[in-house]
C-alpha cells in the first residue's frame, strides 16, 4: 500500500507546476516567521511537503525532467547508505529553512532576501551538480520563484515602509 501511495505520488511530482509554486511557499512561510506563528510555519511546511502531488501527472513528461527525477530518487532511496553528502543535504535544507524562518522573525528582510536568493542558487548549483544536464530543468522553476519572491517582499516592505536592511528593526 505504502509503494502504491508513493508510485501515486511520484507521478504527479513529474508535473513541472508544482516545481513553480513550491518556491511561492517562502512567502507563507516568512509571513508566519514575521508574525511568530508557529501554527502557521507548521501548516506552511506541510503544504509544501505535500505540494508535489497537488497536480495531475502530466500527459507527456520532459525527458530531462524525467531524467532529474530519477536521479532524485535514486539518492533518496540510498537513505540507508546515509552517505556525507546525503546527510549534507538535508541538513542543507533544514537549515535554510530554520535560516529564511529566523530572519523574518527577527524581522530581518534583508538577511531574509540573502536566505531567499541562496537557497535558490544553491538548489539550481545542487541539481546540475548531482543531475548533470537533467538538473538544468530545476533552473526556470527556481529562477521564476526567486524573482517572484523577491519582487513581493520587496513591494511589500515598500508598500509598509519597512527598511530593507541587515540589521533588526528597533523596538522589535
């Protein structure tokens, strides 16, 4: 049963939509940091984690975007090898996360856009250096993502004349 669900659920992930909207979640996410919800970040990471399955498979995957995703899982499924680089990378993604969460909640927008755009490259520097070729298909999803996410909290922050800087806001 557990084979069938994940069988189910890979071959929606194979659908590219949900590579453009799971970047869109750093905006959520630091919203719910800003506010110091820890409700919402919880509720934010399980939307992501399960984002990759929202759509229907596609009718005609890409082949390097089928290629990607094989390598994808071929190092998921060697979790039992728990090899440096396998622990680096996750470690990697729950840091970057902890980082983006720790900036906006200390009210940081600039730290937060440096985590943004770091996170971005280092996922497109991380996909073509394990996927070779096939992990160029990471890179317009990503791309897309970061100008978006950039351009919303930049307006935002303008919009509530909210300095963009490194340093933490007085009195917060």
């Amino acid at each position: 049963m557990l084979q069938e669900f994940l069988d189910w659920a890979y071959a929606r992930h194979t659908n590219t939509l949900s590579w453009y909207i799971r970047p869109l979640f750093v905006l959520p996410l630091a919203y719910f940091a800003w506010r110091r919800s820890w409700k919402g970040i919880a509720l934010t990471i399980v939307a992501l984690l399960s984002s990759m399955f929202w759509f229907p498979p596609p009718e005609r995957i890409d082949p390097q975007v089928q290629a990607f995703l094989d390598m994808e899982k071929e190092l998921i499924l060697s979790i039992g090898d728990l090899s440096p680089l396998y622990l680096l990378s996750v470690l990697a993604v729950v840091g970057s996360l902890t980082a983006l969460c720790l900036a906006f909640w200390r009210r940081s927008l600039g730290w937060g856009l440096i985590i943004i755009n770091l996170m971005a490259l280092l996922k497109v520097a991380w996909s073509i250096g394990e996927g070779g070729d096939s992990g160029r298909a990471v890179l317009l999803p990503a791309m897309v993502g970061l100008v978006l996410c950039d351009l919303a909290i930049i307006w935002i922050a303008r919009r509530l004349h909210l300095p963009i800087s490194l340093r933490r806001p007085r009195g917060s």
